[in-house]
C-alpha cells in the first residue's frame, strides 16, 4: 500500500512539474500509455494523478477525448485579470488603514521570503513561491474586512493560473513581480493607499502581459501544427 502510494504522488508530482515548466505545453494530448513509459510506471498511477490535476485544473478531461493539458484563451484570461485589476487593489487600499505594526512585519517576512525562494539562480524554488504568495494577497484581502468584494475576487483567481504564472514569468518579470511585493509592504507602513493601490495595479499587470503574452504564442503553435 505504501509503495503504491508512494509512486502515485511521485507521478503527480512529476507531470505536475512538467506541465508547469512547458515540457508539456497546453492543448498537448496525454495519453496513458505514453506518460506511463515516460515516467516509468504503470498506467494506474497515470490514471489518477490526470484526474487529480483535472481537479487541480491543471488538465482537461473529456469523454471520448482523453487528457490534454488544460488552455486558457487570451480572451479568458484578459478577462480574470480585468476582474483582479478592478477588485484586487481597492482592496490592498482599504487594507492600509487597517494594518497594525504586526500585520506589516508579517507581510514584510512574507516579501522576503518570496525574494529568498522566487529570486532566479541556485536556490530558486518556485514551488514554494505560491504559498507564500497566496499567503501575502490573502492577509492583504483578510486585512481589507470587505467581503463582497472578497468573494467577487475569489471567484475571479484561478489557482492554476497563478501557479502556471511564475513558471511563465521570464527574469526580469519575475523580479519586477517580487520588488512590487516589497514595495506593497513599503506602502502599507507608509499609510498610503494610493500607493499601495497603485503598487498592486502595477503587480497585475505585469502578471497578465506575461500571461497574455504565452497564450497568444501558444494559440500560434497550435494554429502551426494544425
């Protein structure tokens, strides 16, 4: 039982890692037996590591079509970030005036710690990367007490999408996306929800170009090969 699990989160873990580093590009085809001899394992653990990152969204699965990996048009995607950009900043502003000293030293542990795991070279672990931005966004949004807008921007964020997010960001967009971080916190000490909201303005749009950007090149190859 052990070794079975064992070999299913290794195979979820592996073409979860795939599929976010673009070795496998969305719209590809996933079949069972190729990715079984690929990663060396049988079809089972395939099987079900495809429907656990359809859950994650991460994977499309249709009947009578198989797996493929999961695409988001330009449209679509426009679309999330518009929703983010009207909703996400009004709420960084609101948080401002009700940050304590507690709040920002704990929003500045989390800006560092994006720097130390997000910053490119050796160490680089963009895995561990999300949480801690998803724990950064979520204080801000907790700190702004306004729940319809909470709600509205939760549906709106797409987790797949932020996790495709930083494995799509080049170099320099992902530093520009850790300094907007540190410059948030900056803003919050400071009082200044204009500053802040524009910050946070500034975040989601360099995250939609980068976005944007790999899904018209994507849409490209596919019209290519077809």
């Amino acid at each position: 039982m052990t070794r079975a699990v064992t070999s299913a989160e290794r195979t979820l873990a592996a073409l979860r890692e795939l599929i976010l580093d673009g070795d496998l590009r969305p719209g590809t085809r996933l079949g069972e037996v190729e990715l079984a001899e690929r990663l060396g394992v049988s079809r089972t653990p395939v099987r079900e590591a495809l429907t656990r990152l359809a859950a994650e969204g991460l994977v499309d699965l249709a009947p009578n079509r198989g797996a493929r990996v999961a695409t988001w048009t330009v449209a679509e995607l426009e679309g999330v970030f518009d929703l983010r950009a009207s909703l996400e900043p009004q709420l960084t502003g609101f948080a401002v005036g009700r940050a304590t000293a507690d709040d920002v030293a704990a929003l500045e542990e989390l800006a560092q710690r994006m720097l130390a795991v997000g910053t490119p070279g050796p160490d680089q672990d963009l895995d561990a990367l999300v949480p801690l931005n998803r724990a950064f966004h979520d204080r801000l949004v907790g700190l702004a007490d306004h729940p319809a807008l909470a709600t509205a921007l939760a549906a709106a964020i797409h987790p797949p999408i932020v996790l495709r997010n930083f494995h799509t960001y080049d170099e320099a967009s992902l530093r520009r996306s850790l300094a907007h971080h540190a410059e948030i916190v900056a803003a919050v000490r400071a009082g200044d929800p204009a500053w802040a909201q524009a910050v946070m303005t500034a975040h989601i749009s360099n995250a939609r170009a980068v976005m944007v950007r790999a899904a018209r090149e994507n849409a490209v190859r596919q019209e290519e090969a077809s």
